[in-house]
C-alpha cells in the first residue's frame, strides 16, 4: 500500500513541473554555452546505444528530486547512427516539445539541453542484432504516445525510460523492471551485468 501511494505522489510532482514548465524555464538560453560531444566519442557510439542526460529545465530537476536516485539524470533516450548522422528516438510529452511521444532529434541537439558533463551513454551487451535501434525506429514510426500517468505495465504509451525498457523486456528477454516501483531509477542503467559503458569512459559503473 505505501508503495501505491509513494508512486501516486510522484506522478502529481510530475504533473506539477509540466505546469511550472509551461509558465516558462528556470535558465536564461542567452547565457547557456553548448554541451556538445567531440568527433571521437560519437565514433565510439552504435546503433542502439542508450543515452542519458540531466535536463536544464525545472521538470528535469524535479524528477531527479523526485526519483532520490544514486545519479543525477532526468531523461533518456535510444542513439540511432547511420553512417555520419547520429540521432536519438526519446518520448516527450506535449507540453515539453509540442510534439507527444516518440519523436527524434540530433545528437548536438540532445547534448546542448542538458546540464553539462551530466551526459552517460550504455550499450545493452546483448544486443547483438541492435534490436533497441530497430524496435525504437518501429515505435516512432507509429507515433508511440508519452505515458502520462507514468504507469510502465501499460505498454499502449512510454515515458521516457519505459521506451529501452520495455524493448529490452519484450524482445531481448531481460526483464530490468523493479517489481516495488511503478517509475524506474535511471540506475537501472548502469548494472555492469547488462550494460557497458561507453562514455564517460573515466568512471566505473558501479
């Protein structure tokens, strides 16, 4: 039961950013200086490469307050690479993008609104088949919708995390989803057994 209502608490202080979001953002984008990642880390990127990020804005700082995590991320996404051109298939709701759900964007677009430093990319280490790339291109295509009640048992809908998630579950068989709580920690994504870490290549996955 504390479980049921710890999960409903959250989703309210989500609701509550996507309004505080809509009245207008805590940075100033005149003062912000790109976060962009150098050629040779983009080279170390593959097809199905799951990026992670610590957003500027003040939904970004609530779920990493919310979600009392062991790193500070706020969002994520799947990296699609095709020859020189990186992309990334991550679900946002309306009020943040405009767009709901699935949509895509560039890399450089991707790095430069997040905090700086705070980005991490993992690979799956059984994705042999870059499955992640090839169902994530699948669910855009369809228009997959954001998960506005955060609920990661409802697969008619993703929120962010739910979309690697949900795609490592079904269709590469390692179920990653903690049984106590409805809304994964991004943490989930730096279990050395499942996951190598691509960058930033200094640190230990612990």
């Amino acid at each position: 039961m504390g479980s049921y209502f710890q999960d409903k608490i959250i989703i309210l202080f989500f609701y509550i950013a996507l309004i505080c979001l809509s009245l207008g953002s805590c940075h100033d984008p005149k003062t912000d200086i790109p976060y962009i990642l150098d050629d040779q880390i983009k080279a170390s990127i593959k097809n199905g490469d799951i990026i992670l990020r610590m957003g500027k804005g003040i939904i970004s700082e609530t779920i990493k307050n919310v979600l009392a995590d062991s790193i500070e991320i706020s969002h994520c996404g799947i990296l699609i690479k095709e020859k020189d051109s990186i992309s990334i298939i991550h679900s946002l709701s309306k009020e943040i993008s405009g767009i709901d759900g699935l949509q895509e964007c560039t890399i450089d677009q991707f790095c430069s609104e997040s905090i700086e430093n705070s980005i991490i990319i993992v690979r799956f280490r059984n994705d042999s088949n870059q499955v992640l790339s090839q169902k994530a291109q699948y669910y855009l295509s369809i228009h997959k919708p954001f998960d506005n009640a955060f609920n990661i048992r409802d697969t008619s809908a993703f929120f962010c995390s739910e979309l690697p998630l949900h795609i490592i579950k079904y269709e590469l068989e390692t179920n990653l989803y903690d049984p106590y709580s409805k809304i994964p920690k991004f943490s989930v994504f730096l279990d050395y057994i499942h996951f190598e870490k691509i960058y930033p290549v200094s640190q230990e996955i612990e």
